[in-house]
C-alpha cells in the first residue's frame, strides 16, 4: 500500500519543521490539498481514459476520492457541469453532496458552491455548476447534458443500466466528458459488464482501480479493520466488502446470476392476484438467516419474487419486525393488508412467539 504524503509527514514527526517554514494561509491550503492528502490510487489517473471505475471496500475512501475529483473539475473548468447521481436523490444529498466526506465538506471556505437543495444544485464562485440525480428515477437524466459525472456506489443502483446509460449519454458537453464511478463490488451486469471493459481494452476507455478497506486503517476509527477482520476475514462477504473482490458466483450454485437476470423484469404484468410472505426462520437465533421473501402471483399467472427481508441474528421478535417491514413495504394494493393474503410456512416456534393479530397490530417501523 502506497502512503499519502501527509502519512508520511505525520509518522515522520516532520510536520513542526515544515510547518515552521509555511504561513499561515500556506498551511491552511496544503492542508486542503488533496494531492498533499490523498494516498495514490485515490488520485485520478492519468491518460485518456472516459471511465474512472473505483471499485473498493467499504472505507477504502471512495467518496472521499469522487467529492475530491467533483472539486478539482469545478475549481479548474469554469465551464464544467457536473452530474451528481447517487442509487437514490436521497442518497446523493446526504452522502455525495452532504456526508462527512461530500462536496461541501471538501470544499474550502474559499471555493464553497452555494448549494440550493430545493433546485438540486451547487454553484462555484467561478460559474461551474452540479446537479444531483437518483439512479431509481432513470428517466430524470433524460434531456440535461453535462461535461463530467460522478456516480456512487452503481452496484446497487435501483435502475442500473438504464441509469447509466441516460447518464452516459448525457455527457457531450465539454472537449473531454468524463465520468467517475465509485463502488463497492456486486456483481450485477452493470460492474461486471465495466470490469470487462477495463481488461479488454486495456485501460483505454475504462480505468479501474482496486483497493482494500485495510489501505485506508490509518482514517478509520481505531480496532475497527481488526474487528471487521476478525469476524469478516477470508469469508465471500469479507472478500467483497472489505478487500474489494469482484466475486462471480458462489461455488457450486444452483442458479447462476446470469439466469437470474435473464428473469428479472421491471414491472408485474397485470393485477397481483395473491401476495404471499413467506418466512423460513432457523433453529435458534444464532444460527443461518431468517428467510423472509416476498412473493406474488402475477396476471400472467406466473410467480415472482417481489422483495427479500431476510434477517440474520434476530429473535422471533425480531422476524415478526422484519415481516412487518415486509407489509409497510407493500404499496400496490389500497392497503398494506389487501397484499397479504397468507404468511405460509411460519414454523412453530415463530408461531408460538406472534400471531398474525400481533403482527397487524405493530407499527411500521
């Protein structure tokens, strides 16, 4: 792992020396330099390239890295207009644009963009402009342009490659439109489909960078990539979540992720005719995941699976909870009831702790 320069002018005890020879406004701006504070493969790299993908562990610094590029494009290119599309718009405010590690937190006092929440935007001093977009609502990046784009954490975008591909679509402005994308692996078409492109051409059109969670320990709370390595370290979640392993298949699956999108469809054609939640709870609290599925019959009389609850860890109660999350979820019929026709295989233990007259009687939360 490569260190960034202020590590090293920390471990080395040589920031009071250097400190001495800077003035004040000098120290204040190397502090918000962030080629002074970024370890390098969170700097962009260089060449030709049209796509940056950052596929990392989670506190690797990804969002650290893209608010960083968003600033850098802003400050130099009065021109630039930048798209700010996050899985939801929920999303891009509270953790591209608003989070501990957003837009406005790297921005300096003297390049703050005046940020309008109503409107979606943030404005630089110098004329440059952002605007922030949900991936669920596709057809929202329909109709602007933009010369650059940041999108964050694509892997579990809600519309996935028709969001990406409005996005895409979208950047003619400019003399060199280019777009960062930061994530943390799935594989879902959209990650795969761009990781191939990187090795295919070879960095020519798409640049990849990898990193771990453990790269970035030095700015995570103390024990926590010890913890996270303990209980995570060497499992198919480790591997994803914390040293940034794109993982194909599980070894041995009865169905592959590829036949499962070859199934997936946007909408339930017709009417529901019956919604069922189903809820396979294990032997004891400690043991596999609570599966809780929601399925229905749609009016082409075939089934489909409408949303995974499933829950690890918890006690009946807690499955009871995750059920009720399931029904508020349901927003299809005219009311959350209408949709559940039956909860089917409740084993007995779960049966003896909630009644469904519990269950209708909880608060959706």
């Amino acid at each position: 792992m490569q260190m960034a320069d202020c590590d090293w002018v920390e471990q080395a005890a040589a920031w009071p020396e250097l400190a001495r020879w800077l003035s004040d406004d000098a120290a204040e701006r190397l502090g918000r330099d962030w080629h002074f504070l970024a370890r390098p493969a969170q700097l962009a790299p260089a060449g030709d390239w049209r796509i940056w993908l950052m596929m990392a562990g989670r506190g690797f610094g990804k969002t650290r890295a893209g608010a960083e590029w968003v600033r850098a494009i802003a400050e130099g290119d009065p021109e630039a207009r930048i798209a700010l599309v996050g899985a939801t718009l929920g999303e891009a405010r509270s953790v591209m644009v608003e989070g501990a590690s957003g837009v406005l937190a790297v921005a300096p006092w003297w390049a703050r963009p005046a940020y309008a929440p109503a409107l979606r935007t943030l404005t630089w001093p110098n004329g440059a402009q952002a605007r922030l977009f949900g991936a669920a609502e596709p057809e929202s990046l329909r109709g602007p342009q933009f010369s650059h784009g940041w999108a964050d954490e694509i892997g579990k975008w809600p519309g996935g490659q028709a969001a990406w591909d409005n996005m895409m679509m979208a950047m003619r402005l400019g003399r060199d439109p280019r777009v960062v994308a930061t994530t943390t692996p799935r594989p879902v078409p959209l990650v795969r489909a761009l990781v191939a492109r990187a090795k295919d051409m070879g960095g020519a059109d798409v640049v990849l960078t990898r990193g771990r969670t453990a790269d970035n320990a030095a700015h995570l709370a103390a024990g926590f990539v010890a913890d996270v390595t303990r209980l995570y370290g060497g499992t198919r979640l480790g591997r994803q979540e914390l040293d940034g392993e794109l993982i194909e298949e599980a070894e041995g699956a009865l169905w592959t992720r590829a036949a499962l999108e070859a199934c997936r469809v946007r909408h339930v054609p017709g009417a529901l005719a019956r919604v069922v939640v189903a809820v396979d709870p294990p032997a004891t609290a400690g043991g596999d995941a609570c599966g809780i599925v929601v399925v229905a019959l749609g009016g082409d009389g075939r089934g489909y699976v409408i949303a995974d609850a499933s829950v690890a860890g918890c006690s009946p109660e807690g499955w009871a909870r995750a059920v009720r999350m399931v029904q508020c979820h349901e927003a299809d019929h005219p009311s959350r009831w209408a949709a559940i026709v039956s909860i089917s295989e409740i084993a007995p233990k779960l049966s003896c702790f909630v009644s469904v007259g519990y269950i209708d009687s909880a608060s959706c939360r």
